[in-house]
C-alpha cells in the first residue's frame, strides 16, 4: 500500500439507501413484457434500470422505467415514446400536483 491509499473497510463504507427493485414492463412498441431492474432514491425518483430479460433495452425517460425489443427500429420507437408522453403526460402532471 502506497502513502496516497487508505485501507477502509467496507463495513465502515456508507451505504446507499437508494431502493432496487425487479418489475415487468411492456416494451412501449408491441407490450412484449420484460423484466427490469429498477433503482430509485429514498424520495421515489427513478435513478437507473437494465432490462434483465433477453431482447430488450431502456428506453431513456426520467420519470418512469420504460422498455423496447432490440427488433423495433429507432424510427418505431420515437413515435412510441411520443404516443405514451402525450397519454401519461397528463397523468405525471396529476400525480406531481398531489406531492
């Protein structure tokens, strides 16, 4: 060990109080369900997610964990995404409105 590096335990680490969590999903596409694991902080806001089922990726949204097969083009995914922000929009605002 080198005078720069420190030997910390690990029981002495902080731990992170951020929530891991398994969920299925639809892919936002064709709704073929895929499970995901998803990581949220202590207030509920969605950190990241990996899609843990083969044939699937992430769709990028900060708010929900969102999928699509790998077989959809990026073109099939776009207006997918644009349809599914345009239906839960509303919803989002209302939830956000009872915080």
């Amino acid at each position: 060990m080198t005078n720069d590096q420190i030997d910390v335990p690990r029981t002495n680490l902080p731990t992170s109080e951020n929530k891991n969590a398994v969920e299925m999903h639809g892919c936002i596409v064709c709704a073929r369900i895929f499970n995901i694991l998803a990581v949220y902080t202590p207030d509920g806001r969605l950190v990241d997610c990996a899609v843990t089922s083969p044939g699937g990726h992430c769709v990028p949204d900060e708010q929900r964990p969102l999928v699509a097969c790998n077989t959809h083009t990026t073109g099939e995914i776009e207006t997918a995404y644009k349809r599914w922000k345009s239906r839960n929009g509303k919803e989002l605002d209302i939830e956000q409105e009872d915080e």
